[in-house]
C-alpha cells in the first residue's frame, strides 16, 4: 500500500513519508480533541486537525480545497469557536467526567466498526488516480455552475435554512413570550 | 441546463415561495403578517400541485435527478402533507404568531429537500436534498422556545442527526471510493458484474448508508430520538415529520435497492427483515405503556415505519406500490391523527391519554374523525390504511417472506390493543379534566375532515388508487 500515495509529483518514498506523517499527527491531534479537558485547548488542537487537513489536500492535488480550508476551516470557524469559548463561561469541564456508563458497549462497537473497515480497506485494491498537479480552481467554478449548479443550489437553500434557526434561536424573546427582534 | 430547470418547476416556485416567506417576515410589520404567511404558502402549495398534475413532464434533470410518474407520486404526498401540516398550525400562535413567515418558509423548504430526495439518484443529491429537508425540521422541533420538552427534543434530533449524516457521508466516501462516481448507476455496475468481485468495501459502505438513512426512516436500533422529538414538537410539526420519511427517504431507498442494487444479490435481505421485525414489534411493545398520546403516537410511526420498509425487503414491483399506497395512507392518518391531538390539547390544555376521556361526549365530530384515523391505522377495513397494509404483505407473500407477514401480522393485532384503548377512552370513559378552550377552528376541521374522507374514499374505492400506483410504480425497472 505504501507505494500507491497519490503524490502530485509521483510516488517517491520523501512523499510517501510525508503524507503518513501528516496523517498521522492529524489524527494524534483529533484524539486530542476529544480527550482534552479543557475546551479552549481542545480548540487549538482542532485548528492543529484542520490545518493538517488541509495539508493533505494540497498533497492530493486539490489546491483550492487546501486553501479554502485553511480560510474557512482554521480562518474562519476556528476563530468563531474559540470567540464563543471566551465569551461563554465553561468552567466546569475539569471536574466533568467524560465517559460514561455506556463506555464497554461504545468501545465494543467501535472496534468491531474499526476492524470492519481496516479489514475493507486491506481486502481492496483502489484504482491509482491520476492526479495533475495543475490548478483546479477554474476546473470547479466550471464545475459549480454547470453540473453541479442543482446540488450548489440546493445546499445553499439548506445553509440559509441553518442561518435562518441561529437567527430565530439567538432573538431576544418579548415577554410575551413571541419571538421579537434584538436591540 | 434551460430543460433540467424546466423539470423541476414545482421545486423552483416552492422554494421561491419559502424565500419570499422567510424575507417577508424580517420586512412587514407583525399586525396582518400572520394571514398573509400561510395564504402565501398555501397558494404556492397548490401552484406546485397543479403543476404536479397538469404538466407531469418526464426525465433527467442535471444527471442527478429522475423525474418520473414514481417520484411524482410522492412528490404529490409531500406536497399534500405539507398543506395539511399549514392548516393544522394556522391557529397555533406559537407557530402562527410573531414568526409566521419563519414557520412556513422552513416548511416549504423542507418540502423541497423531500421533493428531491423522490427523484435522487445520485448521491450528492441524496446528501444536500437529506439536508435541506432535515435541517428545517431541526428548527421546527424547537419552535417552541420556552419549552424545555421542545428544547430537549430538538437538541437529541439534532445531534442524532447529525451523526448518522455524518456515519451516511462516511459510507457515501466508501462507496465512491470504491466506485469512482457517486452515480447509483456506478454501483450497479460494481453489483451486477458476473465477475465475482471483491465488495467488501462497498458492503460496509452500504451498512454505514443504511445506519445513517436509518436514523431518518425510524428504524430500530437508530429510533432512539423519535419520541423526545416527536413529543416535544409543537403538534403540528409532530405530524410533518413523518412526511420527509415517507415520501422521501424510503422512496431513495426504494430506488438504490430497486433499480441499481438488488438486496438479494447483495445478500442484505435477512438483514433487511431483521430491521422490519425489530422495527415493527419494539415500535409496537413500547406502544402500548405510553400515557401521553403523541408518545403513543411517534412509538406507533416507528412501528408503522417497519411494516412500510416491508415493501422494500420484498424487493419486487408489488413491493413497491404497497409502499406508495402506504406513505399516502400514513401521511393521512398521520397528519389526522395528530391533528385531533392538538385540538384536544387546545381544548384540555394537555396531550395525556387521559385528556382524550370522554371526547364522544363532548365533541362528537373531532371522535368520530379521531376513530377513523384509528381503524385506519390499526388497518381495518375499508380505510386506505387497510389497503396499504395488504399491498405490503402480499408483497411479501410473494416473495417468499410469509414469516414476515405473521410478524406482521401479530404486530397489527398488538396495535389493535393500543388503538383501541384510546378508542374505549374516547366513547365509554367520562371527562376528568375541565375544558379549557373553544372546539377546533375551521382550518384544523378541514384538514382532518379531508384527511378522513380522503381515507373512506380510496379505501372503499381502491381500484383508483391500484391503477394509479400500478403505472406509476412502472416508471421504475
């Protein structure tokens, strides 16, 4: 397996090394993530998964994926999350315990999950892509607007819907009790 | 691109319709908002409607979407349901008050995540179209600011939700991975090769999809959300949420598993009729402690949801009109169903069983609906209900799953009980709690005296709705 990393310039051992390397430390940090106790920490390491992502991105050749998430990912929603994480008073994640009662059948299903998929995994053969290292941006504002213009749409519907539940969920309420508008 | 567009002309006047709601309510003042929001969507509900029936145009829309006689079907049910669904709230101030535009745009677009999810057949559509028809329902479930039980509901859906997208997106990666296109007809060329291929990667995509799309069609082991939602919700939206399962999800399914998938050469079929008889029996044990009616309720939608993904594990055309005959029936029923339930919580100021005692006596009219919205259910004769439930088992019958059918069968007999203790409340108990409020307004009595007619009608006179299903369920292969 080690031999068929889509590098953009081929598949030398430098890339391959690369390549694991990055994903491995991605998901080093996405454990983190979790376990970590503190959220605001837990945000950092996030930033860590997200920019690492992006890393691997712009190692596949997907150069306008890479740098979007960088913008979007880490610029743009890390920021939000580590504003909220400031503004909002948690304290207690310390003394919270996190795993519960479930943890034995949680941990069962998700071995027996894990194993089904590394299993999946060995047992295929993948066809190589055939990566250019050429830029894709052109290629998918093409993309967006002509095949894929019905999905692009159809999800923009759905982002003003979540837009239009933060807008309703964060408005002041009038005593009333009917929702009215913030001041 | 001009001819797709053109395709999907009931979709397009729907969502236009949903933004000119959703602006509406930010630029008008409160005073006249309300009647002008639902006259809005009721009137962009009939014009897609219209367009349904006048101009059934048939084809491929952006590679991506089949507009068939079979997705119009459904489109028609979702359509119908959310008309229903408008008329139930038009009364309820919570959801017909200061944010009515709100309320109804997220309505419309839900509708047309539903809409597209009939004609998907593509997997990029599948996931947007799942989104945009969830995503509404989310906020929806938690209109109900000031209440705990619709905070608690919408929170456990929402996350629910979104892990099994998340569980689906990971399965949908497998899948094309292992395909090269995210085209179903990709898959069926992975499937139908003669040459014994190596699947295993598109079967654990398979088991990922179906945990994800399960979370959505109510089936046990992923149901665990269904009755703090369903609950919680303000009434009406407890009806609609049956909608986008009916006469979205399966219908995906039905298409994955009908026209590119076949589930026996995929050997999924015991699994499948695992799912059903978890689904229909836990959904119906569970049923009968309930003490609240919309409890009762959303446990008996997880029960009927086993009996309709029956149409499905029979995996043949007869399958596949039983379950059109039963997302029209259930969407009915359903709807109707809750429909008394909210009246009688407007009139006893609760939805306990308890607070259905002695409805007979004091208003006949919203019983009797209320027992016909029961037989049917319960599937007796001659309500629509009755005849889904025989399309599907006689599906089932032929092929070969006549074990399925006694499940099944012993699962009807379960809900009888259930159905039937409500029934005994209704005409023999007497009232314990005062009346609070005024009977049911004119817009609720129409929906469920609609509902209820619309039931007697084709299930007295189903050589109608036979045909009807007959040619459209031939759209497929």
């Amino acid at each position: 397996m080690e031999a068929r990393v889509p590098g953009p310039r081929g598949e030398g051992v430098m890339e391959a090394f690369a390549f694991y390397l990055m994903a491995a430390l991605a998901t080093a940090a996405a454990v983190l993530v979790v376990t970590e106790r503190q959220v605001f920490n837990a945000a950092l390491y996030l930033a860590a998964v997200l920019a690492l992502v992006a890393g691997l991105f712009g190692f596949l050749g997907a150069d306008f994926l890479a740098a979007a998430q960088v913008l979007l990912y880490v610029g743009g929603i890390l920021v939000l999350i580590v504003f909220a994480v400031m503004l909002s008073s948690v304290r207690d994640g310390r003394v919270r315990s996190q795993i519960n009662a479930q943890w034995l059948p949680a941990l069962a299903v998700s071995l027996a999950v894990a194993v089904a998929v590394v299993e999946a995994v060995r047992r295929s053969s993948f066809a190589a892509a055939d990566v250019q290292a050429a830029p894709t941006t052109g290629a998918l504002g093409m993309l967006l607007f002509n095949e894929m213009a019905l999905p692009f749409e159809a999800v923009s519907l759905a982002l003003l819907a979540a837009l239009v539940g933060a807008v309703f969920f964060s408005r002041k309420e009038r005593p009333d009790g009917a929702a009215g508008d913030a001041k | 691109m001009i001819e797709s567009a053109r395709l999907l002309k009931p979709e397009i006047i729907l969502a236009g319709a949903a933004l000119a709601l959703l602006a509406l309510d930010v630029s008008v003042g409160r005073g006249s908002l309300k009647r002008w929001a639902l006259a809005a969507a009721l009137a962009s509900l009939a014009a897609a409607l219209a367009c349904l029936l006048r101009f059934p145009d048939s084809g491929r829309a952006f590679g991506m979407l089949s507009i068939d006689e079979f997705s119009h079907f459904f489109k028609l049910v979702s359509v119908l349901g959310a008309g229903l669904v408008l008329l139930l709230a038009e009364d309820d101030d919570s959801l017909m008050g200061g944010s009515a535009g709100t309320f109804a745009g997220l309505v419309l677009l839900s509708t047309v995540g539903t809409m597209l999810l009939a004609s998907a057949e593509d997997f990029l559509i599948l996931f947007v179209a799942l989104e945009l028809t969830t995503i509404p329902l989310f906020i929806l479930a938690g209109f109900l600011r000031r209440d705990l039980r619709s905070n608690e509901g919408a929170i456990k859906f929402f996350l629910m939700g979104a892990f099994s997208t998340g569980l689906m997106l990971y399965g949908i990666s497998f899948l094309y991975g292992s395909a090269g296109s995210t085209h179903f007809q990709a898959l069926a060329s992975v499937w139908s090769a003669d040459v014994p291929a190596n699947r295993t990667l598109d079967l654990v995509g398979l088991f990922f999809l179906l945990a994800g799309l399960g979370f959505k069609l109510t089936l046990v082991p992923f149901h665990q959300w269904v009755p703090d939602a369903y609950e919680g919700a303000p009434t009406p939206i407890t009806a609609f949420f049956a909608v986008s399962r009916d006469a979205g999800v399966i219908v995906v399914m039905l298409r994955l598993f009908g026209e590119f998938v076949p589930i026996g050469r995929a050997g999924l079929t015991d699994l499948f009729a695992l799912l059903s008889v978890l689904t229909m029996t836990i959904g119906n044990l569970t049923a009968l402690r309930q003490e609240s009616l919309k409890r009762l309720l959303a446990y008996s939608s997880i029960a009927h949801a086993g009996t309709l993904f029956i149409g499905l594990v029979a995996a043949n055309p007869l399958g596949r009109e039983g379950v059109m005959v039963y997302a029209l029936a259930y969407t009915l029923m359903g709807i109707g169903a809750f429909a008394v339930v909210a009246a009688v919580a407007r009139i006893k100021g609760s939805d306990s069983l308890e607070a259905i005692e002695g409805l007979a006596g004091e208003h006949f009219g919203l019983a009797m609906l209320m027992l016909i919205f029961l037989l049917s259910l319960s599937g007796i004769p001659p309500f629509l209900g009755f005849l889904g439930k025989f399309y599907v088992f006689a599906a089932a019958i032929e092929a070969g799953l006549g074990w399925l059918v006694a499940i099944g069968l012993l699962n009807s007999v379960i809900s009888v009980y259930y159905y039937f203790r409500i029934v005994h409340k209704m005409f023999f108990r007497d009232s314990r709690i005062l009346s609070l409020a005024s009977p049911a307004n004119w817009s609720l009595r129409i929906a469920a005296g609609a509902s209820a007619a619309a039931l007697l009608i084709f299930g007295v006179f189903p050589h109608r709705i036979a045909s009807w299903v007959g040619q459209a369920s031939r759209a497929l292969q």
